[in-house]
C-alpha cells in the first residue's frame, strides 16, 4: 500500500522496522550501502612528460618502442 501511494515516511518506517527486527533484512542493507556503485574512475598522471612523444612508436601504446 505504501509502495502503491508513494508514501515515503510509511516506507521509512517499515524499512526501520525490518532493520531492527530481521537480520537479514539489515545485513542486506549494510552491503547495499557499502557497495562500490563505479562513479568513480581513475586519472592516471604522468609527472616527467617531456620526451613522451618521441618515444611513440604509432602503435598506439607508449611502452612498446
């Protein structure tokens, strides 16, 4: 009925009821909250980049002169 009407508080209520009461229900919720979502992405970062372009061999990959 709450899912139905859209009631948030009655939905927040619930949910903290099966927190306190069910261990399963809370266990569930702790993962769901500590699971990595992938926002996040990774930068790399080249310090020393003078002399980069001449090792380029045109292959598309740096290391592979």
């Amino acid at each position: 009925m709450a899912i139905n009407t859209g009631n948030i508080e009655m939905m927040r209520e619930i949910s903290n009821f099966f927190y306190k009461t069910s261990g399963i229900y809370a266990r569930l919720c702790r993962y769901m909250a500590y699971l990595y979502k992938y926002d996040w992405f990774i930068t790399p970062y080249i310090e020393n980049c003078e002399g980069l372009l001449d090792q380029d061999s045109g292959l598309g990959d740096v290391g592979a002169v």
